[in-house]
C-alpha cells in the first residue's frame, strides 16, 4: 500500500492534532485561570483571617485591663502603695495571667510606679527604653481625659470607659499592641479628682506566640513575622498597620492553595490520564489516518479499474475513447496524422479451449507486453475486448508510418509465445485506417478500423489492411446482400443445388454426389457459395441456410438411386447443441436413410476441441452418418484429433490434387494421407481432379474415390438424375454436361 499520506489523511491528522492542542492549550488556561481565583480567593480569605485574628488580640487586651483597671481597691492600692497588692492584681498577675509581655503604672505625672514584665514585677527603669513610642499615646489619652472631666470634681464617670491602643514599632522594631486604660474607681465610695487618675499601660509584642494564636485560631499554618514585606518565594504577606495606616511590620505565612494542592495531589493520576488520552488518540488518529489512506488508496484504484483493464493493465475501452478523442483534437490543431489500428488474435479462443483460460490469460497479458513495447510514449495500447486491442498512433507524418506499425504489430504477435511450459503461436489481424481529415470522428475511425480488421480476417488472418474507401462500399454491398439473402431464404426463392458426383476409383461408378449450394442473385447472377456462405456465418443466416440444403439435398438423394449424398456442414452449425436432432428430423422428414447421408465438416471443427462437437459427432455416427474430412491437409488437425473423433472419410484438399504429376514432395504428401485413411480405416476421396495424370496416379496410390472436373463438374438434380438412369442402363461415361437450371 501507498504509505506516503495521502492529503485527506494528513489533513485529518493536521486538524486532528491543532484541535486537540487546542482543547488541551483551553482546558489547560481555563483550569489554571479556575485555579488562580480560587486560590487568590483563599489568599485573601486566609488575609483577611490574620487581620481579624490580631484585631481579635488587641480588642481583648483592654478588656483585660478593664477587669482590674476600674476597680476601688486599684485606686485605694495605688493611692497607698501597697506594692504586693499592685502586683498581685495589675501587673504580675495581668503579665501572668493574660500574658501582657511588658505591664507599667503610670502615676499623674506619667511615671513609672510598678512595672512587670514576662509574668514577674521588673524594674520600672525599663519604661525608659519605651517611652518615646509610649508617650505620644499617654499624652492622648490624658487630653481626652482632661476633656472629659473638665469642669468636673469627680472624673470618675466621665473618664470610665476611655482608653487609647495603637500597634506601634518598638524600639528594636518588633511591633506590639500597645493598650492605655486610666485606673478608675468602681463605685461612688472612693472619689477621683481630674488629672490624678493611675494609667494602666499593656504592651503585647506582636510575636510568634500572638503568630501561633492567630494561626490555632483560623488554621492557618506558619503565620511568621517579618519586619519587612517577605512575600518572597512560597510565601505570602499582610501587613501590620498603625492607627494612622503606617506599616509597622507583616505577617508572613505559606498560603494554603486548596486548586493547586488539588491540581498537585491529582496531577500523576492526570498526568496519567493524559497519557492514555493521547495514547487511545494517537491510536484512534493512527486509526483515522489507516483509514482514509485505504479508502483513498481504493478510490484511486477503483478510478484507476475504471479506466484500465483490469488483467493487463493497459487502459480498457472507456479511456481509449477518451484518448482517441484527445489524439484527433491534438491532429486538429497540429495537422500531424492519427491511426487507430484494431487488431484480434486469430486463434485465441482454440489457445483458451486447449490449455485453459488461465493460459488464454497469460497470453493477452503478454500481448499487451509486446504490443506496448512496440508503441512510443505517446501512443496508446487499449484493450477492447476479449482478444481485441487497439493501438492509437498519434503525431505521424504519413501513412507509412501506421503500416510499418501494424507490420510490426503483425510480426511480433505471429512470433510464438513461452508461457507454462507451452509454445503457443496466435497470430494478429490487423485494420488500420490513417487520418489527418479534421472532420474524423472517432466514432468513424473505430468503424473504420473495425472494417479494414474484418477484410484482413476475411483475407486469410496474420495480416493487417488499411482501410479504403472501397471497403465501406463493400460493407454496403454486404448489407445489401444479406437483405437479399434473408428474403431467398424467407421466400426459398434462387437458392438451389447442384451435385458433383462422386467416382469409385476402380470401377468408375458413380458412389455418391456433393450437394453444393448455388444462388442465383435477381440482380447479380449466379453466386458461388464462396460469396455468400462466409456472410450467411457472419450474420446468422447459417443454420437456416443449412437446414434447407440438408433437407433439399437428402429429399432428392431419397428420390433417387444415388447411393449417398453428401453435405457441406458448417463449423457454426455445431454450436447448436441440437443440430444431431435436427439432422434426424430431416431424415425422418425426407424418408432418406441414414447410412445415405454422409456430412462434410472441416478440421476447423476438430480443432474447437469441444465436448459438444465430440457428443454431436458421435450422436450422428451412431445413427449410421458418415462424417468425411472435407479439404484435409489445409487444416491443422493432427493425427490425435482423427482418433479422439473419429472420421469416416478424408477428402484430399483440391490444392494437393492440382500438385499431382507437378510437385513430388506434395504427392509424396498425398500418398501419406491415403496410407493414413488406409491405416486408420477410413475411405480416402481426392477432390478437384482435373487430370487424367492425376487420376492415374489417385489410383496407383490406392486412394478410393475421386471427384472433380475430369469426372464431373456439379450438375443440376435432373442431370444427375439422368446420368445414374443411363449409367444403370449403359456402362458410366466421365464428363456429364451440365443439363439444367443448377449446374456449376
Ligand atoms: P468443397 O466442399 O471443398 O467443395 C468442392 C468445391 O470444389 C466446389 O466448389 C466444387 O465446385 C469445386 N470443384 C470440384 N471439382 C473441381 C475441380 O476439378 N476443379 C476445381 N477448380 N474445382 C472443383 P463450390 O461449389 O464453389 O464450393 C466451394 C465451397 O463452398 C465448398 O468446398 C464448400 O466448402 C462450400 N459449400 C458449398 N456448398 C455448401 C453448403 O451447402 N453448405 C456449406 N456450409 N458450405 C458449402
Ligand atoms: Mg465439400
Ligand atoms: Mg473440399
């Protein structure tokens, strides 16, 4: 098969292979777009979570304070000093219990009075490392303060409840919650004047342990901090705003990406999937490609069986019509001459009854051969039909050209053919005709060429003619005496016979006569069965014209006392698988016997090889008919054919006869014949004896019979009927003259 890909299929395979990235380049962004929004939604969420998580922590710490900043006993404790007290309930204790890292006091002049720090009391001397962050914010609170306590006595009510917190950057630049809540008494029993009030001071550092916090509290894994933004590789960052929006530091952490952790776990059972999805569509397209290649391989040789003949390869009829039309418009436009030559094998159809049709097939294919390698580049060899070619000669010069081809064409197929183990010899008859007459049809010059094969068959085969005008007269003519055939026929008017006799011999007594069929033409005259039996073959006028003779000439052999009367059969005849039955028809019908008939066929017949000559011959055998070889020697039976059929008689062709006397090598032919006859028990007749040499010489060689014009021309049925009368009356005479309406 073709492997180069065939356009339909590598367009196929093109699309399929631009489709299919197509879908995967869609799929593939249309995922990886899916994927990115659900995670920069889950980046946000997760942002948002770490913002709510630190508002959470630095919303609780004054709430913290409050739980021991508004207090009497606060107040009270801090007015007096009472150390233990202050530590065990606003420092220590809140460092301790609510992990505050660092816990100062600030007296109303905004110092340090107790300080704690990681759960234990601490120097206040560290408020100093922190003061500058610290003060702006006391500074606030204490002027909101004073704000809202002014004009007042007691600043208890108004002040309860304040507080200031901002996230701040420590001196060492670690952030933290910084939270201020005045300490306030709880009830009217202790009195607060403005501008004396205790602040309570938390700082919470925004470290790993608030990170750890945030992330118990909203699962989210590794929350860092960073002074700076570290959004770096995996990581992500929110940052640490102040009060006023300034970015104190930021929290860092790896994102949780559930698309692509998804994408990340599926991906080797995607990965695989895509594998096989790629295989199966690498199959299916392979599949696909297969596929188209086929059906385009097979639509490429069904228009080229189309076209060509199948058994050899050469182009069939439709496209020699095609070409042929193509060489005339080519003549057209060049001038240069055109020939079509129709050639037939001339004994094809025995090569296929004797070695088979597988044989038969070998030699058109290799007369396809040899025709092709006689033609050039530009010419055309077609086959037509069975054993038909035609060969297409364009761009010649002149009209020896096309006969030097069909020359060849004449001598390459007459050379015999090696094929299984067989010399075969056919030959070819060739019809030529040559044109450079602009008007030429095709169809025209096929006939033409159709004529000038049939002439060159009818003129004894292995030989080519060229078409003449002349020819297409003589198809006329032929048509015209076939209509005129058809109405004697139809009308039994003009045909007749007449009868040669036939001599023993020895005793020169008449043994038997010849039917040969005459037709006296209106117009043309008498015809001889040369002109008219070979057109009565030709267009199925046959076996009618043979019934007649045969009826006719055993009715008058019934008539009279002529001991047999012999009939010219025709090889065609035979093809009717009832022509035996026929024949008794006749005999019955005319009351002749059947030992009186004797039928003349041709070695022609035997040569046919068939299984229903043998069955006919033997059928008619059986009855009693005498089947006698006519024109034996001309033929190509052998000595097998005799036995396989088995003959009555030979009848010595004429042309042998004539050599008599004349050619030594012929005679010496002639001998062997009647010695064969002799050996094979059969009678032997010599035809055409036209010497009484020949005669002479008949006899010494033993031959049984003779016939011809020394003895007798054919006479017509009265005078026959007259001669045997007389002849039984008198001693035989040689030479009857012809006495009626049918004589030779
Ligand atoms: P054939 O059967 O070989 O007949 C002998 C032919 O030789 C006859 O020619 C006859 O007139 C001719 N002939 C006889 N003696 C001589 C002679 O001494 N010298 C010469 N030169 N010729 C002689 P005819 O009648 O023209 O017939 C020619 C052929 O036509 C016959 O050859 C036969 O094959 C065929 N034919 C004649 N009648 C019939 C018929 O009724 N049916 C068929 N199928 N063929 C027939
Ligand atoms: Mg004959
Ligand atoms: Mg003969």
């Amino acid at each position: 098969m073709n492997t180069r890909q065939s356009p339909l299929s590598r367009q196929i395979t093109n699309l399929s292979i631009v489709f299919a990235l197509a879908l995967i380049a869609a799929v593939g962004f249309l995922g990886w777009w899916a994927a990115s929004r659900i995670d920069d939604r889950s980046i946000a969420r997760q942002a948002r979570a770490v913002q709510t998580g630190l508002a959470d922590i630095a919303a609780r710490i004054p709430v913290e304070q409050n739980s021991s900043a508004i207090w009497d006993d606060a107040v009270l404790n801090l007015r007096s000093g009472n150390a233990p007290w202050i530590e065990e309930n606003l420092t220590v204790w809140m460092s301790d219990y609510f992990g505050h890292d660092e816990v100062y006091i600030l007296d109303s002049a905004n110092e340090v009075t107790h300080a704690a720090h990681d759960g234990a009391a601490s120097d206040p001397a560290a408020y100093e490392t922190v003061r500058d962050v610290i003060t702006p914010l006391v500074t606030t609170l204490r002027d909101a303060m004073a704000v809202a306590s002014a004009d007042e006595s007691d600043s208890t009510a108004s002040v309860t409840g304040l507080g200031v917190e901002d996230i701040v950057a420590l001196p060492g630049g670690e952030p933290a919650i910084i939270s201020l809540r005045p300490i306030v008494p709880s009830s009217d029993a202790v009195q607060q004047s403005p501008g004396s009030e205790f602040v309570h001071v938390s700082i919470r550092e925004i470290n790993d342990k608030v990170a750890e916090e945030i992330s118990k509290k909203y699962a989210i894994d590794g929350i860092g901090y960073s002074q700076f933004d570290a959004a770096d590789g995996d990581k992500v960052a929110s940052p640490i705003l102040n009060n006023n929006g300034r970015i104190i530091g930021f929290f860092t952490w790896v994102p949780d990406e559930p698309a692509y952790a998804l994408i990340r776990e599926t991906a080797p059972a995607l990965a695989v999937a895509l594998a096989f999805s790629a295989l199966a569509a690498a199959l299916l397209l392979g599949r696909l490609r297969r596929t188209s290649a086929m059906l385009e391989h097979s639509r490429a040789e069904a228009s080229y069986l189309a076209f060509h003949d199948a058994l050899t390869g050469v182009p069939n009829r439709a496209l020699f019509e095609d070409r042929l039309e193509q060489a005339l418009a080519h003549m057209r436009r060049s001038g240069a001459m055109v020939a079509l030559h129709y050639l037939d094998l001339d004994r094809f159809k025995h090569v296929n009854d004797t070695l088979g049709h597988p044989v038969g097939d070998e030699l058109i294919k290799a007369v396809a051969q040899r025709l092709s390698a006689c033609v050039s580049d530009v010419d055309t060899v077609a086959r037509i039909g069975g054993d038909e070619f035609a060969i297409i000669q364009v761009g010649l010069a002149d009209t020896s050209l096309a006969l030097s081809l069909a020359q060849t064409v004449v001598e390459v197929i007459g050379a015999p053919f090696e094929l299984s183990g067989h010399e075969i010899r056919v030959g070819a008859s060739v019809g030529v005709v040559a044109t450079s007459d602009a008007a030429s049809t095709g169809e025209e010059l096929m006939r033409q060429a159709d004529i000038a094969l049939y002439s060159a068959k009818g003129d004894g085969r292995g030989r080519y003619h060229l078409f003449v005008d002349q020819m297409d007269e003589n198809v006329r003519d032929q048509r015209g005496l076939e209509m005129d055939l058809r109405s004697a026929l139809a009308n039994e008017e003009g045909l007749g016979l007449v009868y040669q006799p036939i001599y023993n011999t020895l005793s020169s007594t008449i043994v038997g006569a010849e039917a040969l069929v005459r037709w006296d033409h209106p117009t043309r005259g008498r015809l001889s069965p040369a002109t008219f039996i070979r057109l009565a073959e030709d267009r199925g006028l046959i076996d009618q014209l043979g019934t007649w003779v045969l009826t006719t000439a055993c009715s008058f052999a019934a008539g009279t006392s002529l001991p047999w009367v012999a009939v010219n059969v025709s090889p065609l005849q035979f093809r009717d698988e009832h022509y035996a039955d026929r024949v008794f028809e006749v005999l019955e019908q005319t009351g002749l016997p059947a030992r009186r008939l004797e039928l003349e066929i041709t070695e022609g017949l035997l040569l046919q090889n068939s299984p229903l000559v043998q069955s006919t011959l033997n059928r008619l055998r059986a009855r009693g008919i005498r089947v006698a070889l006519d024109d034996f020697g001309t033929g190509y039976s052998s000595i097998s054919y005799l036995r396989t059929y088995g003959v009555d008689k030979l009848k010595i062709d004429q042309s042998f006869t004539s050599a008599i006397g004349k050619d030594q090598e012929i005679q010496g032919i002639v001998r062997s014949i009647i010695e064969l006859g002799r050996a094979m028990h059969m009678l032997v007749t010599a035809e055409g004896v036209e010497t009484t040499e020949q005669q002479r010489i008949l006899a010494s060689m033993g031959c049984d019979q003779l016939q011809g014009y020394l003895l007798s021309k054919p006479v017509s049925a009265d005078a026959l009927t007259e001669t045997l009368a007389s002849n039984a009356a008198s001693p035989p005479t040689a030479n009857l003259q012809p006495a009626s309406r049918f004589t030779a």
